[in-house]
C-alpha cells in the first residue's frame, strides 16, 4: 500500500487546519446544556464579538456560509419585499437564487465575471427609492469564484444613506483575512463559515445582527424554524443554543480564536495582504493572467486564467506531482482557470511551494524558462519580507 503523502491545501475552502485546532476537535464532547458548554459558548462568543470589531450579537449556527447567509434573509424580511442582490460571481448568484425562492422582488446589480460592483449603481438605484421600498441590499464581500473583493466601504455607505435597507453580506472568504469593522461601517447581517479565515473544518457558521436588523425581524413572516434567528438569540442570553451544537467544532473554534488573538487583527490583515501581492506578482512573471480585475484582487484566493493548457488537467499534475490542491473554476470558467487559496492557516512556506509547483510545472510544459520560475520566486519573497 502506498504511503499518503501531505496534501496542502490551497484552495479558499476547506483551508488548513492548525494542530492545536486538530487536538481541540479530538476531545472527549461534553454536554452541549452543561455549564463547562456554556462557559464556553460565553467566550468564543466574546471572541467571535472581537473578530467581527463590534457589540452586535454574534450568533452560531451548526451549517454553512450559506445557512447563515439564509438565516439572514428570511430572519429580516419578507415575502414580496424589494430587496437589491450584487452579482459578479457564483455567490452572489447564489444570493439571487435564495431570494428568488423566498419570493422576494429582486432588483440585480450586476458585473461580469472577475470585475467589482459598481458602488455608484447602487447609489443610484438607493437614491431613486424615494417611497423607501427597497428593504435590504445583498451581496457577496470576496467573490471567492473569481478572485474579486468588492468595495464593501463605499456600497455600505450608500446603504446607510439610504436609511430604511438593511445591509445583509457574505463575509464568508473575508472575516479573518482583511478588515471588515462591522461597527464602523454600520453593517446589518454579517454572514461567515468556519471552514476559511476561522480556520476550522466546515460545519459551523456564524451571523452578526445589529439593533436594526433584529428590529426588522419583528416583522418577518418568511419561513423559517431551525434558522430562525430569533431562536439563537434568546438562547445566546444563556450562553446556550436552540438545538444541538457541534460541540467538538466549538472547541476548535475555541482554539483558533485564540490563535487569532494571540496574532492580532493588524497582523492577520497584513498577513493575507503580502501573500496576495506575493501570488499574483509570481503568477504574472510566469506570463500567467490574472482573472479578477487587478485593483481589486481578493486576499483570499488569487484565480489565474492559463491560456493553452486545460487548468483542470493542469490542477492534476500539480496535485499528483507536488500533493498541492488548487481549485478549479466555476460553471462557464471551468477549465479555464484555477484559483490559488492563500486565507486562514497558510504562511509564506505555503507560498514559496506553490508558486515552486505552478512554475515547474509550467517548464515541464515547455511554457515558461527556469530562469522565469526563479524570478518569479524572487518577487514573491521580495513582498514576503515586506512586515
């Protein structure tokens, strides 16, 4: 039998996972109405409160990113309500089909595939609802599927203006990479997943709710039962849940806020900064493209469109040959680009090797020189020094 070899993940979900976090989920569980459970919920709540820079309730549920983000939906509106969806990727597109179902009246800002929202569209659309119709404005922060982070400040700025919408944001691939004050920018529904900057397995999500999106949820009548915010947060006032949590992925959450702590925000920040500038300036010296529009590159993931060269057969070398996982594209993108997860537990090691990888490969193909790997490695060590 074949030894299995370390397979490093560098893909923006699952994301690697910290051996403390690994000891954490191997404990015996406990259980989840104890008072030790509660202890415990009353601390990572506080943490999670520090992640997200605000006083705002910070509720878990036991799903994923999209569990939260639909909590968020049908916790605070309403059947028939007009709400603005941003689509410029496969998330946000996602947040359309959600609001679809839920029979809500969807005005699409949209833009293509690897480009940001336009804030202007939405403050123009914000500004024409004289009559105050419009309830809330959804859209996605990192667009993992592309490689795109959208201008969050200024879009929720034109929310604020607006007064009346509430503000309801996938924050999935960037609470834990880059600066998201929930506070500061007044955001209403925060929505995340453990399995990315949190670095933990998949399983947990969480939600931040401010004073105005709960006042909103009084006169929600979508349906809901096991996502019924409301359920959270009375039972957040004991420290407890609604219904049974995964208790072992509470302590891992346990462990890797902690860890985050102990880093600090200005640092965590300044870490996924360096190795974005670090793969994509790597990736351009192997006359690689990237896909996402170059001023608003995520500091989550990096897509890169390979021209010539099938990226799903290329993904494969790469993982068979050097144990490295990269993600594939999306729906229409599939086989045309990969995308490089560089959020959570990854550090500049993790960095070197797959741009080593990308570019031996590329030599391997006849479609680059040594000499390009070893100054596109170069580069990458040169915005890898940089504190």
């Amino acid at each position: 039998m074949a030894i299995q070899q370390k397979l490093s993940l560098m893909i923006p979900g699952p994301t690697p996972v910290p051996e403390k976090v690994l000891e954490a989920l191997g404990r015996h569980p406990i259980g989840h109405r104890s008072k030790d459970f509660q202890d415990l919920v009353e601390i990572t709540t506080k943490n999670l409160k520090w992640l997200h820079q605000t006083e705002n309730d910070v509720l878990t549920i036991t799903g994923s990113g999209t569990s939260a983000m639909e909590a968020g939906i049908i916790s605070t509106l309403s059947k028939g309500d007009k709400v603005i969806c941003g689509e410029n990727g496969k998330f946000g597109q996602r947040w359309v089909k959600v609001a679809e179902e839920f029979g809500l009246e969807i005005i699409k800002i949209d833009a293509e595939w690897g480009t940001p929202l336009d804030p202007e569209s939405f403050r123009a659309v914000l500004e024409k609802d004289y009559k105050k119709e419009i309830k809330a404005v959804i859209l996605t922060h990192s667009e993992t599927s592309t490689g795109v982070i959208n201008d969050l400040k200024t879009i929720s700025s034109h929310i604020r203006n607006h007064k009346k919408a509430l503000s309801i944001i996938d924050c999935v691939t960037s609470i834990g990479a880059c600066n998201v004050p929930v506070d500061e920018w007044e955001l209403d529904i925060v929505a995340s997943g453990s399995q990315k900057g949190y670095m933990i397995p998949p399983g947990l999500s969480f939600v931040s709710m401010s004073k105005k999106a709960w006042k909103a949820s009084e006169d929600s009548n979508l349906p809901k039962f096991y996502l019924n915010l409301k359920s959270y947060k009375k039972s957040l006032s004991n420290n407890s849940n609604p219904y049974t949590p995964a208790v072992n992925l509470v302590f891992a959450l346990d462990e890797a806020l902690k860890m985050m702590q102990d880093e600090g925000l200005d640092s965590i920040f300044k870490r996924h900064e360096k190795h974005k500038l670090a793969v994509s300036a790597a990736a351009k010296t192997l006359n690689l493209k990237l896909f996402a529009d170059e001023k608003h590159l995520s500091p989550s993931v990096t897509a890169i469109k390979i021209e010539d060269i099938d990226a799903e057969k290329f993904r494969k070398t790469i993982k068979n040959k050097y144990d490295i996982l990269l993600a594939g594209g999306q729906d229409h993108l599939k086989g045309k680009i990969f995308r490089i997860g560089h959020l959570g537990y990854v550090n500049d090691r993790d960095i070197i090797s797959v741009i080593a990888a990308i570019g031996n490969t590329l030599v391997e193909q006849d479609k680059v020189s040594t000499e390009q790997v070893g100054e596109a490695l170069k580069i990458a060590l040169f915005h890898l020094k940089v504190s």
